[in-house]
C-alpha cells in the first residue's frame, strides 16, 4: 500500500468518525505545527481567510516551531477534510493534529 492510498484511507476514517461524533454543521478545532516562519503561518491562516475562523497561535519554549489553533464553523466533514487536504498540499513541513 502506497502513501497516498494511506493517506486516502486515514481521511475515509476520520470521516466516519466526524459524522459519529458531532451534529454538522458543526464547530471545529483544527491544530497545526509548522516551523516558526512568518510565511507559512500566513499560508495556514490563508486557507481559512473569510470563514469566520478564530486563530490563534503559539511559540514553542524555544521558538523553533509555532502551534495554530484554529476554531471554525464548518458544514461537513467533508468541509474539514479538504481544509486538511489544502493546508498539508500548500504548506510545506506542516504536521496536522
């Protein structure tokens, strides 16, 4: 089995598991760990520009990786699946959580 069908796989449970655990739509906290670059945190951020989102983010004791935290109203969780999807295709070194 390759990556891709890992990855496809991986995004096929986190479906089931969205739509047996919330009401949609529904709130959703997206979390992201990228080298502290001002860039790449303005390139998450951007995936979620006019959504409404609330962003925060946070610095690691010694400054060399970011958290961001990312509390969105989301319809689906097919919606959530394609932010991860834009966000791991857009944004290089990311680590979703």
């Amino acid at each position: 089995m390759d990556d891709k069908q890992k990855t496809e796989e991986f995004y096929e449970k986190l479906k089931k598991q969205l739509y047996d655990t919330a009401k949609w739509p529904s709130e959703y906290l997206y979390k992201f760990i990228v080298v502290s670059d001002n860039h790449k945190i303005a390139e998450i951020e951007a995936i979620f520009d006019n959504l409404g989102a609330v962003i925060h983010t946070n610095a690691s004791k010694n400054g060399k990786y970011t958290s961001v935290s990312i509390n969105v109203h989301m319809e689906n969780p097919e919606a959530v699946i394609e932010k991860y999807k834009q966000v791991s295709a857009n944004v290089d070194g990311v680590i979703s959580l």
